[in-house]
C-alpha cells in the first residue's frame, strides 16, 4: 500500500506519538529526581524525550517523501470519437471530420446520403468538400446509392483553431421531396374557394365542395370526368389550345392574368370564370390545381358600365358639339352690338354688352375644352409603341413661341418608347409643360422631363420651378373646371389636368404630384414600356 505524501496524516500522527513519549519519559524519572527543587530543567528528566522527538521527526520526513509508483492511468478519450453517441442520434446528416479531413463520425443519415458502409468511424477522405484554394464549398454534387446526382448543401464548423482542424460538416439534400397525393388531397379539399386537381390527361381527380357546388354537380360526380366537359363546346378549340401551351412548360399561372375562361355547369347554362393554374408533384406524378372564381357578375357589371360610359362619352361629344354653333352666333352678334354701340350708349350699357362678349367666349372654350374630355375616350387610337421623345420634340416646336416669350430653359433626359396614343400622348405633354409656363415666377422657367423603369412601366416626371401648389389642392387639381386662382390673372378653363388624368386612365397609368409653395412642383405619371421602335 503506498504511503500518503499528504503532510495532514502525518502531522498529527508525530505529535502524538511525540507528546506520549516525553511524558512517559519523565514520570519514569520523577522517583529518580525524588522531587527536589528544579528537576523539571535537568536533562536527564527531558532529553531522551527530546532526543525521540527529533528522531521520530527525522523518520516521519523521510516516510513523508516516498511514494509508491502511481497506477498507470488510461489514455484521454479522443474527443472525436467521444462525439459519436451525439452525432449517431441527429436526424439530419452530420459528419465529424479529423485533421486529415477524413471522417471520423458519420450518422445514418449521412451515410446513407452519400452511399457510405455502416460504422461510426469510418476514414474515409472528404477533400470534395473544399475547393483547390482550400475555402469551403457551399454546395456539390455527390453519387448517391442509385447512381444519380445528389445536390446538397454544405456546412464546415471547425472543432478546432489552426490549420488541419477538425470539423463537425452539416449536410442538406437539395433535392425537392414531393409531398403525397393524400396530402395534396386534403389541401384541395379544405380550401374555401373552387378548386380542381387535374393529372396530366387532362381528367379531374379532385374537385371540392364549392367546385361541386359551382358547376351543379353532387359529390364526387367531378371525379374523373375530362377538363373539356367543364367547357362550352363553342369555347372548346380554344382552350385545347391554352391546356397543350399550359403543360408545355407548366409554369404557375396567376389569377385575373388575362385568363379569362367560360365554364358550362351541368345544366348547360353558361359562367364566367377567372383560372389560376398551378404545377403540383406528388408521390403519385404530376398534377395541376386549378383554382377558380366566378366573375359572372363582374362582369356584367363591367359590360353595364362600358355601355353607360360609352352612352356619357357620346352625349357629351354631341352635347358640346351641338353648342358650338348657336355659342358663336351669341358671341359673333354680341362683339358686332359692342362694335357698333360702344361710346354712344351711356356707361352701363358699354359694361353690360363687354360682360356679354366675355361670356359668350367663355362659355365657347368651357364647351371646346368639354368636347376635348370627351374625346379621349370616345376617339382615342390604339395604343402603339411611341417614341416618347420624338413626341417631346413636336410639342416643343409647337409651344415654341411661348418658350422664347417666357424665356424659359426645357431639358429632357433620354426619353422611352411606351405604349401610347400618339396624339394623346402629344397632348399630356403639351398641357404639362403649358401649365409650367403659365404658372411661372419671376424667375427664368426651367422645366425637366426624364423617366426610370419601374418594372413593366415608366415613371415620367416634369419638374419646374413654378408657383407650386398648395397639399390642400393636390386632388382637387384634376377635377374638371377647377381653378386655383381669379379668373382674370389666367387664361384657360382649368380642365387641362383633367384631360391628362383622363388620357392616364385609359392608357392604364395614373398622375401625381409633389410640390411646394414658392418653390416648384413635380408631376409623376405612369406609362406602359413598349419594345424599341426600329426605323
């Protein structure tokens, strides 16, 4: 048994057997010494007491010192394959790499990701997994159990610092897992909307209860069935058409993207609907969910509104156009009395024949400018693909004398082509920079058009350095007739804005602006993008 090296056991253990000794020394003595005066000081009592005492102090020392050879110890574990009970029980594939890049620790699901034999440790070489510089790679192919290409992504966390460390590497296939038909299944059937799920035929395999419900059909009577059965039969070459362009590429499908469609229910009668198509894979192939609305109310409701639309545009062309004639003949007659009774009739009669003449003007270009409003809609032309700088060059060159009048500094940065009515888009330019210079300070006018993309569209603006508008009046300045100061200080019936606005609408845009008082103001509007015009 080996003796302890801990001075605590011994300690005690010296002073005992010390303290025990010197008193037994000195009773032994005490008959010797017979009691006289002094005898605890002489050394016969406590020398040998003494003498022990060192003595066994030399000897508890030297034990003190030995030891026995320590057991021999079992190796520290090696932290790697320490990590293998942890590593064995995740999910996902996880790998643990030594300092030679070699595994160490595979899980099943690694191994059976990349096609490794059973066992923990394995050695197997990973240099795959980092590029010829060394930095690791994100994502790779590997060869899977069947030979196929397997993407994954890869995920290096060093265990260590330094070069060869060790690394724990976190796997994910990339590859899509297609969800089972029965899932697929039950997602149709909770939905509240009309929905069918079609395979590739294509025949319905699924229909839920408001598809059941929209068409006139009871429960499970859909289920196989052909999509043209759901089609009119006028309507039917058509949508083979758009089933053949569908499944060619089998790209999702937007509702209200211009897929409009007639349905037949089972009684023969006749329903609008809106489609939007999407490519679903299952367990058991693939299959398209078509989700539907019915839009036979919206539309008739469209069809009522272009007609009274249409019937409003025709009255009020005819209504101005009609006024015309009998406005001059006022106007006309009114300026000839004023011509020829001014001065000779008393003051009262110039003023009340001068308010008649203005009137009667006034009243001309209310009607002129009605007339233009309603013409936007009425004979507007097809939108064409329009150089939208080429148009700014002809507007400018019309308002050519009022720019050189006011002085003022027109810039323009390269302008696209859009979807446009040529005329009309003249006519948007042409009251946007008007305004500018009618509405100018005491400054030289500028004015800068440029447009950026935004998506499918352009975003025009016109900048000046004008009067500016007060926020107050930002909507109200695109209603018909609306003027923002005296009528006197400015020519025009304030309808110019209304006409831009109006020509935006039908050309699917809109307009607004930003501005401030005393400072200037910008007007933004939206056009279409077209494709390049080639000469």
């Amino acid at each position: 048994m080996p003796i302890s090296r801990r001075p605590w056991v011994w300690g005690p253990a010296f002073a005992l057997l010390t303290g025990w000794t010197s008193a037994w020394w000195a009773v032994a003595n005490l008959p010797a010494a017979k009691l006289e005066p002094g005898h605890l000081g002489r050394p016969e009592v406590w020398g040998v007491p003494l003498a022990w005492a060192v003595v066994i102090g030399i000897l508890g020392w030297l034990l003190q010192g030995r030891t026995a050879p320590p057991a021999p110890s079992a190796p520290p574990p090696d932290p790697l394959t320490s990590l293998g009970p942890l590593v064995e029980a995740l999910p996902t594939p996880v790998l643990v790499l030594n300092a030679e890049r070699r595994i160490a620790v595979a899980n099943p699901p690694a191994r059976a990701l990349l096609d490794l034999p059973d066992g923990p440790s394995l050695g197997h070489p990973v240099a795959e997994f980092w590029s010829a510089d060394g930095t690791p790679k994100g994502r790779l192919e590997v060869t899977g159990r069947d030979g196929s290409k397997v993407p994954i992504e890869v995920t290096l966390t060093p265990l260590t610092s330094g070069p060869g460390a060790s690394s724990v590497v976190m796997l994910r296939d990339l590859r899509e897992r297609p969800p089972s038909a029965a899932i697929l299944e039950g997602l149709v059937r909770s939905s509240p909307h009309p929905a069918i799920l079609c395979d590739p035929g294509p025949s319905i395999t699924l229909a839920n209860p408001p598809a059941e419900r929209l068409f006139g059909y009871g429960p499970t009577e859909m289920e196989g069935l052909e999509l043209a059965a759901l089609v009119p039969q006028t309507h039917r070459s058509a949508h083979q058409g758009h089933v053949q362009s569908y499944f060619q590429d089998r790209q999702a499908r937007t509702m209200r993207a211009g897929r409009g469609l007639v349905g037949v229910r089972k009684d023969g009668t006749e329903v609008h609907l809106e489609i939007g198509l999407t490519p679903l894979d299952s367990d058991r192939g693939h299959f398209t969910l078509a989700t539907l609305a019915d839009v036979s109310e919206q539309r008739r409701t469209e069809a009522e509104l272009r007609r009274s639309n249409a019937e409003l545009e025709q009255f009020a062309y005819v209504a101005s156009h009609d006024l015309q004639e009998p406005l001059r003949m006022v106007a006309s007659f009114t300026e000839l009395l004023g011509q020829r009774y001014r001065g000779q009739l008393d003051e009262k009669a110039d003023r009340y024949i001068h308010y008649a003449v203005d009137g009667a003007k006034r009243m001309q270009q209310l009607v002129a400018d009605l007339l233009a409003y309603s013409r936007v809609g009425s004979q507007g032309k097809a939108l064409t693909p329009v150089d939208s700088a080429a148009v700014l060059a002809r507007v400018l060159e019309i308002l050519g004398p009022r720019v050189r009048v006011a002085g003022a500094n027109i810039t323009a940065d390269p302008l696209p082509v859009v979807w446009a009515d040529e005329v009309q888009l003249q006519q948007l330019f042409q009251n946007l920079i008007g305004n500018a210079l009618k509405f100018r300070r005491d400054v030289t006018p500028t004015v800068h058009l440029s447009a950026r993309p935004d998506g499918p569209r352009w975003v025009f603006s016109c900048a000046d350095n004008g009067l500016g508008i007060d926020i107050q009046y930002h909507e109200r300045v695109f209603q018909m007739f609306q003027r923002l100061h005296e009528r006197g200080k400015y020519e025009g019936s304030g309808i110019g804005l209304a006409i831009v606005k109006r020509i935006l609408e039908r050309h699917e845009g809109r307009i607004w602006l930003e501005s401030q008082l005393g400072v200037g103001t910008t007007f933004y509007f939206t056009l279409t993008a077209a494709p390049e015009v080639r000469p």
